[in-house]
C-alpha cells in the first residue's frame, strides 16, 4: 500500500472518528433522546439545529468521499479492518475532551487493535 492510499483511508477513519466525537458532543447539549409519536420531530429539529450535530455529519460525508478513494485502491480485506483505528481514536478522543473512563482492559485492547493493524498494513 502506498502512502496515498494509506493516507485516504486514514483521513477516511479520523474523519469518522471525528464524526462520532460531534455527535456525542451535539447529544450531550441535548440530553437523554427519548422519542415518541408525539416528540419525534421536535427533538429531530433540536438535534438538527446543534452545530457539533452538523459537523459530525459533515464529516461523515467527507469520510465516506475518502474511503471510497482509498477503497478503489487497495483490497476490502486491508482496508476494512483498519476501521478499527476509528475506535481507537474515538476512545482516546473520549477519554481526553469528555473525561469517560479508560480501564486497563479497553487500553490493552486499544494495544491489540494497534498491533492488528500494524501487522495488516505490513502484510
């Protein structure tokens, strides 16, 4: 895989990554969403009026615009699993601007992510 491919896909997963850390930001100005037959489209409006809602949703669109590009050139089986970096960046991301907790087990498991992938990339 060369470097430009490596950097659509990455550009693709940090985009994602991005995108998840808006949303949650968007949902946290909200609050708890509980919706009903009577509330749906309100709380829809609420959510579509908060900016971090919107960016994390920009950011799903140019996410997708990446990984299509860096899909076309390298095999599903590379590109797919390297996915698991959105997680990684996401708990990190959370963990740091949110305060959620990061136990021993998720970081070993952040550590085995980050070995899987290297070793992909590698192959």
């Amino acid at each position: 895989m060369n470097l430009n491919t490596f950097a659509f896909l990455l550009s693709g997963i940090f985009l994602n990554a991005l995108a998840q850390f808006l949303l949650k930001k968007g949902t946290n100005a909200v609050g708890a969403i509980r919706l009903t037959a009577d509330n749906w489209f309100a709380t829809g409006l609420q959510l579509a009026a908060q900016w971090p809602i919107i960016g994390g949703l920009s950011c799903y669109v140019i996410s997708v615009v990446a990984w299509i590009i860096g899909l076309s050139r390298v095999d599903v089986t590379i590109a797919y699993p390297m996915l698991s970096l959105g997680y990684v960046v996401t708990a990190v991301a959370a963990w740091y601007f949110l305060g959620e907790v990061m136990s021993l087990q998720r970081m070993l498991a952040i550590a085995i992510i980050i070995v899987g992938v290297a070793l992909l990339v590698k192959s």
